[in-house]
C-alpha cells in the first residue's frame, strides 16, 4: 500500500526562497561570465558557482522522500534516487513520536527544508535518528534491532497501525 508524503508550508517556503534566491545568484554569474571576455579565471569561479547551485538543487529534489510503500516484507521510503527499503524482520519498535520528543532538533548532516527534511539529526529525547520526513506532523518512529532511530512523516496516520502489525507479523 502506497501512503502519500506532501510537504508542509515551511518546506513549501524554505524551497520556493532558495529556487528565487538561486535564481539572482544564477542570473548574476551567467550576466558575469558573458560580460568577462577572455578572462578564464573569471568564467572559471562562476561556472563553478553555477554547477554548485544546480548540483546542489538537483541533490536534493532527487533524494528527498515522495512516498512511503508497506508489502508484505517491509517499508519502502520512496525516492527518485535511492529508495530505502526497510524489513519488517529488522525492526523492533514503531511508535508515534510524542509532542515535544522533537524539540531543540539539530541537524547533524541534513537538508532541513528544501523539499522535506532528510538526513542525519540530534533530538536529546530520542537521540541521534535519520529522518525521511517532509512535513512536520504524523511523525512515525521506526526502531531497527541495530538500535538505529528512523523517523518518517506519512499524511496518513493510520500508516502506523498498518508498521505496528508488520512488526508483530501480521
């Protein structure tokens, strides 16, 4: 079963200021590059900058989370590149985070809000987890037997009951 993972307001801001505030530093680079003649130092820094503005867009829209699948054998968190496949045989807890568990969130190694939140974060209730969310409610913690902290935001609550019964075998 596919559960749908639509994006909050502030991932709907966050991403929508830094496409517009990439654009400007875009438009200026090229506007610099056509205006530089034969200097290729000059063409060099701002190509360079335009190939980091567009990997860096492209990085992230390609890995953030667009849905989230349950079969038989586990859960899927779907991607464009990457998808991380979760067994239900891995897992030992699955629970709704409580209100407050995620506050003073740290983000160790993540995206924090151009297209989801995803990567690597620090909350000093549950400690450090990754995170394949793109909303902030209907927030799932997912525990694997290696002790890893896995939380995802599907738009369909009832996503949990459908985990708690593949954990427990059906």
């Amino acid at each position: 079963m596919k559960y749908s993972a639509s994006t909050d307001k502030p991932v709907k801001i966050i991403s929508t200021g830094v496409l517009i505030l990439f654009l400007f530093i875009g438009q200026n680079n090229v506007r610099t590059i056509i205006h530089a003649g034969a200097d290729r130092g000059v063409i060099l820094i701002h190509a360079a900058i335009l190939l980091f503005l567009v990997a860096t867009l492209l990085f992230c829209y390609l890995y953030a989370p667009q849905s989230y699948s349950i079969d038989e054998t586990g859960l899927s968190v779907n991607r464009i590149i990457g998808k991380i496949n979760l067994k239900f045989d891995d897992l030992d807890q699955v629970r709704a985070v409580e209100e407050g568990e995620m506050n003073g969130l740290i983000r160790t190694f993540g995206v924090g809000g151009l297209f989801g939140y995803f990567g690597k974060y620090y909350a000093n209730k549950i400690g450090n987890m990754t995170l394949y969310a793109t909303q902030r409610k209907n927030r799932i913690l997912i525990i694997t037997k290696q002790h890893k902290k896995i939380v995802i935001t599907p738009d369909d609550r009832s996503m949990l009951e459908k985990l708690e019964q593949g954990v427990k075998g059906w």
